[in-house]
C-alpha cells in the first residue's frame, strides 16, 4: 500500500485533522505524512497500523530524536501505535499523553538540541579558521 493510499484510509478512520498526532498545525508548510512506527528498511509495512498521520515538522522532529533521545522518539512510537489501536479518533486521554510528549519534545529541540547544533556550528568555525 503506498503512502497516500494509507493517507487516506487512516483519514477516513481518524476523521479530518487539521492537527497532526504531534500536535502540530498541518498546513501548506506542513503538510500530512505517513510515519512508518516501524522502520520500512527494517521491514515495517505500509499498512495503517504501522502507520502515524504527522507532519512534515513531525518527521524531522522525529528523525531528530531518533538520533538524540532515542528513549523519546520510541515514546512516541508507542504513542502512535496506541492511537492505531483505537481505530477511532483521539479521545481526551489520548489527547493529553500527546499533549505531554509534544511538551517534552519542544523542550528539548528548543534548548538541549538548539545548544548543540550551536555547539556543532562554533566548533565548525573554530576548525575552518583553525586551517587558514
């Protein structure tokens, strides 16, 4: 099943959102993606219960977590595969467990993850202007 097909069926099931299962805005410049919880290299399917409906955002916070907070990222995996469970959209509960990771997530891409790629970006400088 390609990703706009399981797009669309889990959008049928999940209703209309103009959130993501993040919560973050979709839009024009985030636009609604197929998240595979399982890795499709590592032989996650492309069927709706392997599936998330996150943003463009989403994905690269995602992609971000997977490499820094990977304890983070398979949170939000669980997450995803619970709402999956449901087959109905997000209810209060859910809602709020989304509310908390999202919390977690933008603390750390806005502080820790911001520092570092600062870090990244001094050390960069430092060696460039270490080999003139």
């Amino acid at each position: 099943m390609k990703n706009t097909i399981a797009l669309a069926m889990m959008l049928k099931i999940y209703g209309p959102i103009t959130v993501d299962w993040m919560g973050f805005k979709i839009d024009e410049s985030n636009p609604l993606t197929f998240h595979h919880i399982h890795k499709k290299s590592e032989g996650g399917g492309t069927k709706l219960e392997n599936g998330a409906l996150i943003g463009k955002k989403s994905h690269r916070y995602l992609n971000i977590l997977e490499v820094y907070r990977p304890e983070l990222h398979d949170e939000w995996n669980v997450f995803f595969a619970t709402v999956n469970e449901s087959r109905r959209p997000m209810n209060e509960e859910l809602k709020e467990w989304m509310r908390a990771l999202k919390k977690r997530t933008t603390d750390f891409i806005f502080g820790e993850y911001k520092n570092i790629k600062i870090e990244r970006y001094m050390l960069k400088l430092a060696k460039r202007g270490a080999a003139k």
